[in-house]
C-alpha cells in the first residue's frame, strides 16, 4: 500500500514537469506599454512631453506661465505661445513681441483658442470666417461633375469609420512630408497678407477652402500659425508626425537658441488688477470709508448718566395756555375765568355786612364804585 502511493506521487510529479516544460515551450512573456493616468508633474505641465523631446533634441528649453516674460524674449530664441494669451497681450507687449520676431525670433502660435480680435491674427489679416464672395453662374456639366464629385467624396466618407483625417505637411527645407491630424472645428482663412507656405484644411458649406498652418515672415524672423497647438501636448504628440512636425519646424525656422513654452498664462485677480490699475481710485476709497467709520462708529469712554428731562410746573402750563388764547384773540374766556377767581376770592376774604358789593369793596379798597363795577360786569371795549 505505502509503494503505490510512493508511485503515485512520482507519476504526479512526472506529469506536471512535462506540462510546465510544454507550457514554457509554447508560451512566452511578450511586455507592452499601457497608458497609465498622467502623474502630477504632466497636470500641471501640458507640455511636458515636448519639453522633454526638445531637451532630448539638444535645445534649451524653459516651461514659463508669466506673460511678463514676453517684454524680456530671449534673442534669436523661440517661442511656443498657447491660445489663451489674449488677454495678457497688451499694446506694449504685442509690440515687444513683434520687435522680438523682427529682430530674429521665432513663434509658433495656436490660432485655435483665440478670438478674431488676437493681436497676432490682425497683424498678418488672419480670419476665423472667409470672405465673402460673389457667387457666380457655372455650366452644367460642370455643375453635374461637381455633384458627383461630391457624392464620391461622401461615399468615400462613409466607407473610412471613426478614421481621423489627416493633413500632409510639406515644410520647405525640411527632407520628407508629414502627417499631422485635422482640425475639423476651427479653419484659418487668409486675408491681404499672403503666407509664405501652409497646409490647406478642408471646406465649409460655401466651398471656401480654409487652412491649418499658416507660416509668415516678419523682419530676419518668422511667425507659424496653428488651428490647435493640442498637437504637440501630452496626449497629442504622440500621433502620427506630432512630434516630427514640432522637430521639423525649429529646425527649419530657429536650428539654434533658447526656447520658451508659455502655456497657462496665469490671469490676475481683482485685487492684483486693481492694485496694478486703480492704485489712486483704492487708497482714496480707502481714505473715504476710514473717516465715514470713524464718524459714524461711537467711541467709547466713561459712562454719562443721562439728563434727566425738566418737568414744568403748573404754573407755565397754565401762562402758555393764557398766551395760546391771547393769540388767538379769546380774551373773553380769559377775562371771564379772572372775573371767577376773583369772585371766590372775595367770597373767602370778605363778609357780607348787607351792603352791595360794589360798595363794600369801594370802601375797602378806595377804588370808585363805577370803577369796581366795570372790572366786575362791564364789557371791555379794547384788550387794553
């Protein structure tokens, strides 16, 4: 019994060998590369595969967010300028940034993110819509043509699923043509400026033809027009000619100097702007709101008691009730009330005796009796 598990256990053995060794002869390891989420230094850097492209190519190169950097452009450098400048391009530094260009430099622009008001697009007449143009009569057979050209082109649309469009590149100087991906959303579309070499894009519903890349000369230096520098980002470089095209095009326009990348240009807040801006209008505001709080706000110290509030006698309120009538011209209410107070007085002070009374009082007072009867029943003529 212990010998046939002893065999058993050996044929076990046996049995899994052959397989690990049959495994291992059909099967092999083969490593493949798998996009993994970016890590933080490429969040924050869009371009940090070109820069280091660019590094690897030999070239000084410098990743920068300040637009300050455009007053102090490194000479007979290069510049690679995202889309979201136009606020930053103010009067003294689109004017610094063509004397730079004039003077040597080079800058690849992205046309794509921008207004039609970008100080660059207006300086070489670059359009974000063709010009309008006069439609004129064709043949038929020319009209017939073109209709079946276009069902052709549709067709052909049709049979090509999901597949990206792609432009050729043709760079003069450089020894071969690229590939590069198109920009079905934003076309470029050549004003009075002529460019020096472009790549055509495709066509609107007018059948105006427009462009991708757009180069010009200005002065020793040169300008290059992009309809979205998301070609060269992290993400974008890879395909297809990407990288190649970004290579091909410093070579041919600045082999040699300093590179800048200038992409996420920081955008002031309110309290920088103002600070640059409005200095005088802050502090005088300031000034302002500090005395209106020192006016307004109480100060505090010791405690007063407060007044206590005097109380009339009645006296006053009886002096100011006799000049309200005496104003109002009720001198007989006046009079009638003396003439009662009067009375009740004699009648407390003096004794009827059996006289009349006009007659006690003459003799009391010495005061005639026509006299002491007018005081008491006449009818005064004036207020006097």
């Amino acid at each position: 019994m212990k010998n046939a598990r002893t065999w058993y256990a050996i044929g076990l053995v046996v049995m899994c060998s052959l397989v690990a060794v049959w495994f291992l002869l059909n099967f092999d390891t083969e490593p493949y590369e798998v996009r993994g989420s970016p890590k933080r230094e490429a969040v924050r850097n869009p371009f940090l595969a070109a820069e280091k492209l660019l590094h690897g190519l030999g070239y000084p190169i410098e990743t920068v967010q300040e637009a300050a950097y455009l007053e102090r452009l490194p000479a007979e450098g290069a510049l690679i300028l995202s889309g979201n400048r136009q606020y930053h391009l103010t009067p003294a530094r689109s004017e610094a940034l063509f004397a730079w260009i004039e003077s040597g430099g080079y800058l690849l622009a992205d046309a794509g993110a921008v207004g039609p008001s970008d100080p660059i697009l207006r300086k070489f007449d670059v359009r974000l819509r063709p010009r309008k143009q006069v439609a004129t009569p064709t043949e038929p057979e020319h009209a017939d043509e073109r209709s079946e050209e276009k069902s052709a082109a549709a067709a052909a649309r049709t049979k090509a699923v999901r597949e990206p469009t792609r432009r050729t590149v043709s760079i003069p100087g450089y020894g071969r043509e690229l590939r590069m991906r198109a920009n079905v959303g934003r076309q470029l579309y050549v004003g009075e400026i002529d460019p020096t070499w472009g790549v055509k894009g495709g066509r609107n519903k007018q059948d105006s033809e427009g462009m991708e890349l757009l180069d010009f000369r200005l002065g020793k230096g040169s300008v290059t027009l992009i309809n979205g520098l998301w070609r060269f980002d992290n993400r974008g470089i890879e395909q297809d000619n990407h990288a190649e095209l970004l290579a091909a095009l410093l070579v041919t326009h600045q082999p040699g100097g300093e590179i800048r990348i200038m992409t996420r240009l920081s955008v002031p807040s309110i309290w920088e702007w103002l600070s640059d801006h409005a200095q005088a209008a802050v502090l005088s505001a300031l000034a302002l709101l500090a005395a209106w709080l020192w006016r307004i706000i109480p100060r505090f110290g010791v405690l007063r008691p407060d007044p206590v509030a005097e109380r009339r006698s009645l006296i006053e309120h009886l002096q100011a009730i006799g000049r309200f009538l005496w104003r109002k011209r009720s001198l007989d209410v006046l009079l009638d009330a003396a003439r009662s107070n009067l009375h009740a007085r004699l009648a407390l002070r003096l004794s009827t005796s059996g006289e009349p009374l006009h007659a006690d009082l003459a003799r009391h007072s010495g005061i005639g009796v026509a006299d002491i009867a007018f005081a008491l029943t006449g009818i005064p003529q004036s207020p006097a």
